[in-house]
C-alpha cells in the first residue's frame, strides 16, 4: 500500500479492510486463529452509578417545579446513556485536539507535502515510508479509541458490525464535509447520519403510512415531479460533459427513462402499489453514490473545505478572488 497514492490508495485500502474482515470470519479452519465469527462476548460498560443520583434529584426537580406531567424515566438507563453522550464528546474533542495539533506540526507539514507531491516531498527530505505508517497508525489509533467506546456501549463485537457499507459511509462523511479540514469531518458525519437514520427512514415510514390509508397519487402531481427531474438531469448532464467530457450516451439512457416514467404516469398512481422492496431505507448506497455524483460535478472539495483544498478544487467556471475571500471567511 505504501508504493500507492491518490485514488488507488484508497481503492486499495478498502480492500485489505474487507480482506481482513472475511480473514477474521474464516480463520478458525483448519487452524483456529480467530475463532472464526463468533465475535468478542461479554464486553464491560463503564459503570454509570455515581451519575444515577444527579440524574434522579434534576428530574424530580424538573417535575416538581416546571413539568407537573413529566413522566420519569427510570435514572438508570438514562444515566448509562449520558455516560456513553459524555465520553464520546471527551474522545471526539481529544481527537480534534491531536488532529489540530498535528495539523500545524512539521508531521502534518510533511503529510500536506506527501499528498500534493511525493516526489517533491521526497526531494525536500521527508521520510516519505515512516510519514505513511505514522499516518496510518494515527488514524488506526483513532478508530481504535471509538472503536473501545463502541465496543462498551454494544458489548458485542463481531465481524459482520464492519461491513464495506460502513467503509464507504466514512468517505461519504469526508467527500460531502469537506476535505482537509476538522469542520468539514464534523459537518459530512452529522450530515450522512441525520440522512442515513432520520431521513430516509422517516421517509420510508412515510410511504408506508400512506399505503395503509390507500393515498391515491394525482398523474398531474407525477408528471409536474417528472418534468422538474427531466430539467435537473438535463442540467446535470450538461454539465458534467462540458467538464468531464463523458459522452452523451448518459444523457440519452436519462431522458429515456424519464420518458417512460412520464408515459407510465398518464393516470393517477395509487401508494399501495408502491412496491415494499423500493423503500428508501433499503436503498442507502443508491441514494448515497448518487449524493456524491452530485458533490463531485457541483462541488467536488466540499461544502465546508479547508481553504488550500478549495483552492486546488476550485471550479473552472468560478474566479479566483472570490474563492480567497471565500478561504479568509472560513478561517
């Protein structure tokens, strides 16, 4: 992996991730190595008791004084949720903190030289080997931290909790957020979660909700939606030919379907013939690959960028200057 860079080093490293994963699955044969799938039982949780009494007495308080109605919960649970809500802020602000200091170090110099040229960085004197492992073992060191958080709050570990939808879920994180900055990590992780576990479950509890009342769909109402996606895709075609020159057979296969979807739409379209199997939920990589089409034709460094990589991203079509004044409000 250290002989690659770019692209290929991400492909590459999500591969010895799910190499490693099968590894532990099927290492327990001829030889047991791993014991095989049965994952890491009886896991410890921090005990939550001195945060019991607190809990209690705000509670009470709440309800004696503001909330009348206020139904208690029992303090227990709820003071093992706030332990797991206060250590998880403690890590996160530990991390920001080494990323933060690192970042300004001659370590993170000598990383933000690796990843803009090695050759150069090679040229100028930096270990180019030792920086990778470092970076590496950095990163590892983090994701071990949450891992042992995780690990405590399930107290179950098994191979199957690791899965590539995971892997590509933490780049979806970074590619939306923003690369090459703390606020941007931050910003794609709440954003892909709130999508992941609210929207997209919400909106197929929605779909669901309206099968078991019989809600009946105007063709009007579909052809109008049709019509708005015939634009956007149209748009969005455009676009990515006139910057990376794809050919013209996308556009052809997307107006085609559309074409058919608006002559399917001619009458009104009642929900329960809304297949079960097409839920949003169920459809995550879907939605997220086309998310990062999108992100990638639009605004490929981010919605919240570090001012460099937004300068090297910077869009063809959009002027230098205001992309600095745009770099100097961010910092």
């Amino acid at each position: 992996v250290l002989r690659l860079r770019g692209d290929y080093l991400a492909i590459v490293t999500l591969g010895f991730g799910e190499v490693l994963r099968v590894l532990a699955n099927n290492l327990n044969d001829p030889v047991n190595i791993t014991n095989g799938a049965q994952g890491l039982h009886g896991v410890a949780s921090p005990s939550a008791a001195f945060l019991i009494q607190p809990i209690a007495e705000v509670e009470t308080f709440l309800q004696t004084n503001f909330l009348p109605q206020l139904a208690i919960a029992a303090p227990a649970p709820l003071a093992q949720q706030m332990l797991f809500y206060i250590l998880g802020i403690v890590l996160v602000g530990i991390i920001m903190l080494l990323a933060n200091r690192l970042d300004d170090s001659p370590i993170g110099r000598a990383w933000t030289a690796i990843r803009e040229d090695e050759v150069a960085a090679i040229a100028m004197g930096v270990p180019l080997v030792r920086m990778k492992l470092m970076a590496f073992a950095t990163g590892a060191a983090c994701g071990g931290a949450i891992g042992v958080l995780y690990a405590a709050k399930q107290t179950f570990v098994s191979p199957e909790s690791f899965s590539l939808l995971q892997s590509i879920n933490i780049l979806a994180m970074v590619i939306i957020g923003g690369m090459g900055g703390i606020r941007g990590a931050l910003f794609g992780a709440a954003l892909v979660t709130l999508i992941n576990l609210h929207v997209l479950t919400n909106f197929a509890l929605l779909i669901n909700n309206l099968r078991n009342v019989n809600y009946i769909v105007s063709g009007t109402a579909i052809q109008v939606m049709i019509v708005v996606l015939f634009g956007l895709a149209a748009y969005l075609v455009w676009r990515a030919y006139r910057k990376a020159r794809i050919t013209l057979i996308v556009g052809m296969v997307i107006v085609g379907l559309l074409g058919i979807l608006a002559f399917l739409s001619a009458g009104d379209f009642p929900i329960a013939s809304w297949p079960s199997q097409l839920t949003p939920d169920k459809y995550q990589r879907f939605v997220f690959g086309i998310l990062l089409v999108v992100m990638m034709i639009f605004r490929p460094e981010g919605l919240l960028p570090a001012p460099r990589r937004a300068m090297e991203l910077k869009h063809d079509d959009e002027p230098v200057d205001e992309l600095l004044l745009e770099a100097e409000k961010l910092k």
